[in-house]
C-alpha cells in the first residue's frame, strides 16, 4: 500500500492527463467536426 501523499500525486497527475489530453485532441476535434460533439457539452465553449 502507497502513503496518502504518493496517491495523491498520482491523482492529480492522471487528472492532468486526461484534462490535457481533452485540451489538446478533444476540442480541436470537436471544433471543426461539431457533429462529433456529445450531447453533454453541446452548448459549452470548446
């Protein structure tokens, strides 16, 4: 079993993962192919 403070590391850095990841693929994808959005984010600012 990790420390608490070695998972809570590996939390945030999943999470900036995913929000870069979403940042960088995501959105531009979604910008120019606005039939691909999915229907809970329709009408938020890509």
């Amino acid at each position: 079993m990790e420390p608490a403070d070695e998972h809570k590391k590996f939390t945030t850095a999943v999470g900036h993962l995913f929000y870069d990841f979403g940042q960088h693929v995501l959105c531009p994808v979604y910008r120019r192919h606005k039939e691909l959005v999915p229907d809970e984010l329709k009408g938020e600012l890509l």
